[in-house]
C-alpha cells in the first residue's frame, strides 16, 4: 500500500473516490460543504431523504455525482459534531476502509483527517488514519491455498492547509515505518507455533541485522543459557524437544557511550501450561504467548526504518512450555541467575521465569532504563479487558513516560499498584520467593516477582496478555504495543 498526504482541489482530483464524513447535527462543513456546492447541492438534497442514516461509522457509496471528477463518493456518517471524538474519529476511519475494501476501488482521497478532533492535531490524525487503515487492510493469508487480494493500492490523506501539510508528511513517515513495524509483529504472532519456533524467532532476528546495519543480532544455545546460570529460564525449556535460544538484539542509533534502552520480550511460542496443564478450550491461542518477543522485534524494525538518534538492547528468551517427561514439576525450586532461589508452585506461571533471568542479564548492558513486555497473565484481561494494557513498574516517572506515550499513541495502558502489601502473596517457606502469589490480584503479584529481579535499575513492565491478540474465532495478533513503545522512543528523542 502506497500512503501519501496532499493539499488538493477535490472538485478537479481525478480519482476512483473519495471518501468525506458527514456531521448528521450541522449543515455541511468542510469537504462536504464545498462538494455539495461544486454537485450544486446534490449531497444536500441526498442527505434530506435519509439514505445514509444516523449510525456513527454508517457509510453510503455514490456514483458518478453531478459536476465531480471522482468516479465515486463515499459518505461516512460521523454523528453529532458536538460529540465527535478520538474514539469516534477513530471509528468512523475503520468503518470508512471496511468499505473501501469491499469495492473494486485501486486508489482514494480520504478526507476525514480534516474533521476537527478536540486536542488532536494533523500530526496525530494523519499517523492515526494510516495506522487504522494498515490494520482493517492487514492480511494474513500465508497458509491460504487461495488468496484474495484486494485492488487498493494507493491512499491520499487531505490537509486543509499549506501550515499542515510538513506535519501531515512527518506524520506520514513516522506511520508507515510503525506500520511496517506492527506488521512484522502480527505476521510472527500468527504463525503457528510448528512454524514459529524459538529457533525461527532467532532467524528473524538475525534477519533484521541482515536488513539494516545498525542492529546486531547474537543467538546463544542452551549450552550458553546453562553455563551461565539461568536456571530459571532452563526450567521452562525441559519439556520441550525444540531448543530454547536467547536472543540479543542491539540497535545502535548514537554514541556508544549513551547508555542503552533496554526492551525484553517474552517469547514462548507455545504455552501449554506445563504439567500444571491448561483446559483444551482455546489452547491454540497459546500460539500468541510470543508476542512480546515480537513486539521487541516490530520495535527494532521501526527505529531502523526511522533512524531514531538512540540506542536499543533487546533480550529475548525463547522457549516452549511443554509437558513431558522431564518438565519442570509444580514444588521444583531452581536457583535463577540472579541467585534467588524460585519455587516453582505454578509451572502455567512461565513467563515470569525466563523474564526474571532476561532481566538479570540486561544488567550488562548497564542500560538506561528496562522495559519488559510479556502476554504474562490471565488476571490482567479480566481487569481491563482488551482495551488497555497493564503498566506497572519501580520509577514512577519512567510509568509516566510510557502513560503519555500510551495516551498520544492510543495505544492504551492502565497503571496497577506495586505496593509492598502485595510481596507477602509471594513469599515461599522453602525458597526466597514462588513464582505465583497467593490470594486475588494475580497481574499484581506477577509484576511484584519481576520486582525483585529489577531491583538495580529503572524498569516498566508491561502485560499485553489481553490486548496483544484478538480471541474467540476471528483470532489474531493485534501488533500492540509496538506503536506506544515507539511513541515513548520518539518523545525520548525530542528531550
């Protein structure tokens, strides 16, 4: 798909449609207004007889309007002006590329990124419709013996002035190297786990080092990962017949001497929950439980495209979670590389293992700051659904940080507590700490274990278990939270 951003005369633009919102509380504004005048009121007198109706997102295509060079209009109902909003804006941009997707359209001028959004400029407009209309035309059809392509190839976005089109053109850069980023992130979320093994998550890696000469990738075998003392991590890893493989990314964006941003992804590409097994139902989605990992790597992939002036380190452990013979059993008590002794009364409790072991080992690269994202607990979706994802961490302004990057990007999270109250939940009798609290509050006491590995520097976690895929029969990797970590990357750019 090729995005653009354009100052355009509608009435003279040449195009197979374009795309305008209609406000169903106030007389024709904006777009509408002066095509309603240059069809000499043919949107007008259209509008009186109710065809498009009230439903917000509601859209109406038009052929051949009078005077108009477009071959086809298409109206989008946008509801009460005075109740438009980010959500709405949002909504009717979704409703808007459906339809578009539907017809037999190649190319379009969209101009709802002139409607005005309290607050909201055409930077953030602009990198909101390109982000919205990459994920309705997303598809993933690589195991499809027949695919459907749609004909859109070409998408301009209208500016209502010459002031806005530079933001607009920025806007439109940093989006379509986000998008690339969510893209690569959604396509290894939704490969099956027999395709997206620790070992090719690793080819992966080392493939985004291949494209661009400012990351390094280093792959390390079990061998490694045993001898140098990450037991907690080779816990996990007993079970399964595929080789666990801790991948290291560097990203160097500017001096040496700057110290790192350190990013971690959990990467268990399939989680079954050990011998504390899970139900049948929806096991299969268990394919998804890597995409923190892949998150890490959308992430690289963007700052490489985007050049950011900084310096990235990712730390990926790979692994399955499997039942088996030699799986690590529920009352096991490993020693983790940090030398805290875990017993392990959950073994569905992985992710916190091998994220408590990643972090030990981004001490090395004595980093700025560390954030860690991990679909890590169940807890966390019936607490916030699929709308946000829940932030917790020991620096309250590295939280505040990522809060407005969250806010800017609409790529939501919500701040839980890490008060000390909840660390009683995970003390153990026979071992410095369980790795599941007991009681209620579960993504609470998850992100209290990985408290005690973080202890030695500013780190953020951040539980994507519930906005990182959608569930049921439509499943799919959503690409979250690629877009507010780059949002909290390109904010650090401008301090």
């Amino acid at each position: 798909m090729h995005y653009n951003v354009k100052l355009t005369n509608l009435q003279k633009q040449s195009t197979d449609c374009l795309v305008v919102g209609i406000f169903s509380d106030s007389i024709l504004a904006g777009a509408a207004k002066k095509l309603d005048m240059d069809s000499g009121g043919y949107l007008g007198r259209l509008l009186q007889q109710g065809d498009l109706g009230d439903e917000v997102g509601q859209t109406l295509l038009l052929p051949n309007v009078p005077q108009l060079v477009t071959q086809r209009l298409l109206l989008v109902q946008c509801g009460k002006e005075s109740d438009f909003s980010e959500a709405i804006f949002r909504k009717v941009l979704f409703r808007a590329t459906q339809a578009l997707k539907q017809t037999a359209v190649k190319e379009a001028i969209n101009t709802l990124t002139e409607l005005p959004v309290k607050n909201r400029d055409i930077h953030w407009k602009t990198r909101q419709a390109i982000a919205i209309t990459a994920d309705v035309l997303y598809v993933f059809d690589r195991f499809k013996s027949q695919k459907k392509p749609f004909p859109l190839r070409q998408l301009t976005f209208q500016v209502s002035t010459t002031k806005e089109l530079k933001k607009a053109q920025k806007a439109l850069k940093e989006a379509q190297a986000i998008a690339a980023g969510v893209t690569l992130t959604k396509d290894l979320g939704n490969n099956p786990a027999n395709v997206c093994t620790p070992t090719y998550l690793a080819q992966q890696a080392q493939q985004l080092a291949k494209n661009y000469k400012t990351i390094k990738t280093t792959v390390h075998d079990e061998k490694f990962i045993k001898k140098l003392g990450m037991n907690a991590f080779l816990a996990v890893t007993q079970g399964s017949h595929e080789p666990a493989k801790l991948i290291v990314l560097e990203y160097q964006g500017t001096s040496k001497n700057k110290k790192p941003i350190a990013l971690i992804g959990k990467g268990v590409t399939f989680d079954s929950g050990g011998i504390s097994l899970k139900q049948a139902a929806a096991m299969d989605e268990m394919k998804f439980d890597m995409c923190g990992a892949a998150t890490v790597l959308g992430v690289f992939k963007t700052a490489a495209e985007l050049k950011l002036p900084l310096n990235l380190v990712g730390v990926i452990p790979a692994t399955e979670n499997l039942p088996g013979g030699s799986a690590v059993k529920p009352g096991d008590i490993v020693t983790s590389l940090s030398g805290q002794t875990i017993e392990i009364l959950n073994t569905d409790a992985e992710g916190r293992l091998i994220l408590a072991d990643a972090l030990t080992y981004s001490e090395k690269f004595d980093p700025e700051i560390v954030i860690d994202i991990a679909t890590l607990t169940g807890a966390i979706v019936m607490a916030l659904g699929s709308h946000a994802s829940g932030l917790m961490g020991n620096h309250q302004p590295l939280i505040d940080d990522l809060k407005i990057a969250a806010d800017k990007s609409y790529d939501r999270a919500w701040q839980l507590p890490l008060w000390e109250d909840y660390q009683e939940q995970i003390n153990s009798n026979v071992a410095d700490v369980a790795n599941v609290g007991q009681n209620g509050g579960k993504s609470i006491t998850a992100g209290c274990f990985l408290a005690r590995f973080a202890k030695n520097f500013k780190w953020a976690h951040l539980d994507v278990a519930g906005t990182a895929w959608q569930t049921g029969q439509n499943k799919a990797a959503s690409g979250r939270p690629v877009t507010l970590l780059v949002q909290y990357l390109l904010d650090k750019c401008l301090r």
